[in-house]
C-alpha cells in the first residue's frame, strides 16, 4: 500500500546457527517503482468535454511486445467529462508455448504503481514460466497512462474509474479463463473490479480472484498505520527476535544500546514490518547478529563497528529528506498525485505521513511528526473504502503474512469475513508485505502452477508455518 525507503545495511552475512536455518529460504528482493508526473488542480478539465480524446502515450522507453491501447471514457459516469482516453496495458504471451492458457490480470501496489514493461523478470516471470498468460496494467495518471497537471479533472482519479477501464480491456480482449491478482493497493482495485464484473453477467467472470497484502478499508486517522507497525513490532518480532522486547519495551532507566539514539533503533526496526523475518534478516545482518546474541552482543565491538556504520547511512538519509512544509505542501502532493488523491479520498482522512514513531515514558508511540498535511490539497471522499462496500462471488485465495505492518491481519479478517465467496487462505508466519517476492519466492512457481490447475490446497509445498517445503 504504501513505500517507504528501506536502506540496506551492512552486506555482511551473520553466521551463528540461529540465523542461518532462517536463511535457508533466501529469497530475492525486487522493486520496481514507477513514477507518475503531472500536478494535481481541483477543477482541472471543467468545461473541456468538447475536446478531442486525450492521448498520453508515456510508453516509448519500456518494453513494448504487446503494447495495445484502447479508447475509454475520462469519465465513466458522464459527470465531469465527455472526453475519451487513450488508455495503453500490455497482453503478454506465456514462456512455455502452452495452448489456450489461464489469464493473470496483474494489479500491482502504489496507488502510483505500474506493471508495464517488467514482464521479465521476478514475479511476473515466474507466472509466465508456468504457462499464464499476463495483462499488465498502468492505471490513469501512472506511467504509461501517465497525465500532466490540467488533463483531468480530479474527481475521475479514482479506484472505480481505474477498475471501469480494466472492464473494457477484458471486453477488448475477449477475456475468458482469466485470474485477477492483486498486491497491496492492488487488493483494493482487484476487489472493487471483480465486484463489478459479478454485477455483470454479459462478461465473463474470473476463475479466481488472488490477494496478497490484503488492504480492505480505510483508515479510521492517519496515526492508525504507524499503530498497525507498532502491533507488529510489539507482539511479533519478539517472537523471532527475543531480544527486541527486552531492547525497547522494558522502560527508560537504560540508554539504548551502543548510546545509539531510540530513533535509529525504530528505523531498524521499521524494515521488519514490511519485509518479515526472512528478507529482514537478510537485509540486517549486523541487528540480526546483534539480536541472536545479545545481551553478550554488548561487548562485541565487530558488531558495534557494522550498527555504527549503519547509523551514519541512516544520518544521511534524513539530511537529505527535508520535512514537508507548508509553503511547498500542493507542490509535494502534485509530484505525487495519484497516490496521495486516492490516498486521502478513499485510504485515509489524514497523510499517513505526518506521523512517526517515538519512544514515549518507555513506551513507543505514534505521534504528530508536525509536517503539513498533504491531505488538506485532497478533501476526503463521502465513500471511502470499504471492501464490505463490494461483495464479490468469484472464489478468493488470499496470502497474507503475521508480521506485515502494512497491511496486517486485521484487514484481511475484515476482508475475510464480508466476503460471501468460496474462500480459501494462505498464513505465513512472520511473512511480510510481499510474499511472492520474498518469504515464498523459492516455490512461487510451485504455488502458481497449481493454481493454474485449479487446486489450491499446498500442503504439498508449504510446510504448517507457510514456508518453502523445496525449492522451485
């Protein structure tokens, strides 16, 4: 759902026996970030129906094999506009030559995030090596589709228009064994576009509809994510961390260790509530040693040396990411408008943002991080989102891991139980916010083949925790 920087630490892997049977799943981080230009204006586009079709072809320096386009309304509704779009996703062929095969409509994160052009490699890669053909989306506003300040009118940036274009590409494409997927904010826009299409029996309905980082609602105030991390970090890390309870939640009549303020040790600590235990340990090898052997890790200078190293890329991080403010606020949400319009009118009523963590009377909390808030340029929406708002009855498979901070257990209980569809779930125990590309992405392919066989039960490749049995 929502990208924070994550710097990688120290590359020295740590040795002791704890921490190498977790990493005898080692999975690969991929990140793919794309980027949406344009400037956000309230009434942009009124009075502008009589124009011609908006053509915004961002596509030139990405793969193309299998670039097509389509024309859409603007606006779906007839509202705000009358105008078209010319509106560019991408059909890729499987790897494997298999006949007549199942479709994956992908939806990736963001809101902000697109998925054209990255067909070969990581994920996408595997489901084609498995013989799934792919329909790779950018929604309006991102990459591809990308759009300048004035094209549109505000009010057509949204997760229903971005599902009504997705409808009229499975009708261009005459779509009929087909999977919808989607990752984090991609569960948002998956679930509202599969609720349409069940209310559409003139199209073909998904055989499936597969989530993972499930996000199911909005938030109640923008402090509510930064509380989820903290439920995560308070009654999960410990279990494979012990050292983290005894470390941060024990009171204030300690200094943090190695005089390292309490600050550092939660931006530390903040990468787990994304990537879960196994990429964590990966990416931390200096916390990881530390923590396996504290408190003898006290008096390890070695480790002491990685964590102050590690602390001086943490200080240049934050100097060079100034505070939001408020003279410059509309030009910060006009670099990134289509994640913070949708963001504030149907996640949140506040930018999540303007929060942070701080250790208060022995206890960490999330407090006002006294930065502007961007969501004031976005008046929230009178419907945010809500997936009990859209009933779906194509069958759900759902993948989420304990120890995902940003999207945590809560939301897909809450997916889960206002969906009247055959359900079927996947827990991960200490999984993170990506698990097809990390704690599973040594037998992703495994899982997808399956699915592509339509049987879901994987007590064949994952073991009772959720892990890897084998390697693909």
């Amino acid at each position: 759902m929502l990208f924070h920087f994550f710097r990688t630490p120290s590359r020295e892997r740590p040795t002791n026996e704890a921490t190498m049977r977790r990493l005898g799943r080692r999975p690969s981080l991929t990140t793919a970030v794309a980027l949406a230009g344009g400037v956000f204006a309230a009434n942009a586009g009124f009075g502008q129906s009589t124009q011609g079709p908006i053509s915004n072809n961002h596509c030139q320096v990405l793969e193309t094999v299998g670039l097509k386009s389509i024309m859409v309304p603007l606006d779906h509704t007839g509202t705000h506009s009358n105008r078209k779009l010319t509106y560019f996703y991408q059909a890729v062929e499987n790897s494997t030559g298999t006949k007549n095969p199942k479709t994956v409509i992908y939806l990736t994160g963001g809101p902000g995030s697109g998925s054209i052009g990255t067909s070969g490699s990581g994920f996408l890669k595997k489901l084609r090596g498995v013989g799934l053909n792919l329909i790779l989306i950018d929604p309006r506003g991102v990459a591809c589709n990308g759009l300048e300040m004035g094209d549109v009118p505000d009010q057509v940036i949204t997760t229903h228009q971005t599902a009504l274009d997705i409808v009229e590409v499975i009708k261009a494409e005459g779509l009929r064994d087909y999977i919808v997927m989607g990752q984090s904010y991609g569960t948002m826009l998956g679930t509202v576009l599969t609720s349409i299409i069940n209310q559409m029996p003139s199209i073909e309905q998904p055989d499936l509809l597969v989530l993972e980082g499930i996000f199911s609602r909005h938030l109640a105030h923008g402090a509510e994510y930064m509380l989820n991390e903290i439920d995560v970090l308070r009654n999960e890390m410990p279990k494979h961390f012990p050292a983290v309870k005894e470390l941060l939640f024990s009171g204030v009549d300690r200094p943090p260790p190695f005089d390292l303020p309490f600050e550092y040790w939660i931006h530390v600590l903040e990468g787990y509530t994304r990537l879960g235990v196994e990429t964590f340990v990966l990416l931390n090898p200096a916390f990881t040693r530390f923590a396996d052997n504290y408190p003898d890790s006290l008096n390890d200078q070695k480790i002491k040396a990685d964590l102050d190293r590690d602390y001086k890329d943490y200080l240049e991080y934050w100097e060079d990411t100034p505070p939001i403010k408020s003279k410059w606020i509309r030009e910060y949400a006009a670099r990134n408008y289509v994640y913070y319009s949708i963001m504030c009118k149907e996640m949140s009523r506040q930018d999540v943002g303007g929060f942070s963590k701080k250790m208060i009377d022995g206890r960490l909390s999330a407090i006002p991080n006294g930065n502007a808030d961007v969501c004031d340029v976005f008046p929230f929406s009178d419907a945010p989102y809500d997936s009990k708002d859209y009933p779906i009855s194509t069958p759900t498979l759902y993948f989420y891991g304990t120890s995902d901070g940003q999207t945590p257990k809560s939301y897909f209980v809450h997916h889960y139980d206002n969906s009247f569809a055959s359900k079927e779930v996947v827990s991960v125990a200490g999984g993170g916010h990506g698990l097809f590309g990390m704690d599973l992405e040594v037998c992703t392919s495994q899982i997808w083949a399956q699915i592509a066989d339509g049987r879901l039960d994987f007590t064949n490749i994952l073991d009772q925790d959720g892990y890897c049995l084998r390697p693909d």
